[in-house]
C-alpha cells in the first residue's frame, strides 16, 4: 500500500492504495464520488471518464500513482450550486434514457470545449466518437453541446 495525494474537484486528499489501484475505484470507493462509473473496464466506452490536467481520460484504466495534476469529475463542474453550462444543456436537450453513459459524455465535451469553445458539427462527432451510448442518444448529446457552445460564446456551431 502507499499513501497518494490527489486534488480531486479543489480539494486535496490522501488516500491508502495499492499504487495499480484504477483511479475510478479510488473515486468511487475512497471518496464516495458517484459521476464516474464502472463500465467497460477497458477504456473503451468512457462512462468513467474524468477530466485529468486539462485532458478527458479514463479512469478505469489509469493508475492511482500515476495521476499528475488535479482530477476534475462531474461533480466538479457545478460551481456554488450553479450547474455548468454543459450540465444545463444536458437537461435543456433532454440527453438521457438511461442516463449510465451521460458521465462521460459530459466530461468528455466540457474537455473539448476547454480546448475548443466553438467547434464544427464535424470537430464534435470527432471528439464524442468514442464516447459509447447505449441508447444512442449522439444526435442529442450533438444538440446539447451546440446549445451549450451558444450558451458559453454566443456563437452557433457551423456545419
């Protein structure tokens, strides 16, 4: 076992690891932080995904130890009790059935968006391709990040 610090959403905390442990268990088991989820355990569908240094990464497969920077998780984004602009579009559109996939859907925009706040349709579907959803709700999820790069810039989203 070995002691890791992390700064997880603005707070710093030590945890008591094996340093292999995936990052998704110490967030979900050590601090009780339910956005990101269990679900392929491979890295390929995103639902666990988080934001690390800026980066949408997938914490199922990523290494306690190997963490640099400051995690960020889906219950980082909200601030003061205000939902992130990301968050609102998500409701506003409607976004979720099954909601398992949303995690990770929104992570993996709020990153893009960091990285580019006002991307084509095209730019979009590229970030989002491998982001899995089950219900195939892309053409929401699609609505969502173009009303939330409105909301953000107050520019629209080219084709």
């Amino acid at each position: 076992m070995s002691r890791i610090t992390l700064k997880v959403n603005g707070a710093t905390h030590t945890v008591d690891v094996e340093p292999s442990t995936p990052l998704l268990y110490v967030l979900r088991n050590d601090l009780s932080l339910q956005g990101p989820r269990f679900g392929c355990g491979l890295g390929q569908c995103g639902a666990c995904a988080v934001i690390i240094a800026g980066v949408a990464t997938r914490s199922c497969i990523t290494p306690t130890s190997s963490v640099k920077g400051e995690v960020t998780t889906l219950e980082g984004l909200a601030q003061h009790g205000t939902l992130h602009p990301i968050q609102q579009a998500w409701i506003d559109e409607q976004v979720p059935q099954c909601g398992f996939c949303q995690n990770g859907q929104i992570m993996t925009a709020k990153a893009m968006l960091d990285r580019n706040p006002n991307p084509t349709d095209a730019q979009i579907r590229e970030s989002m391709n491998r982001t899995l959803c089950r219900c195939m709700t892309y053409y929401r999820v699609q609505a969502a990040i173009k009303r939330a790069v409105k909301t953000m810039t107050g520019k629209e989203v080219v084709a």
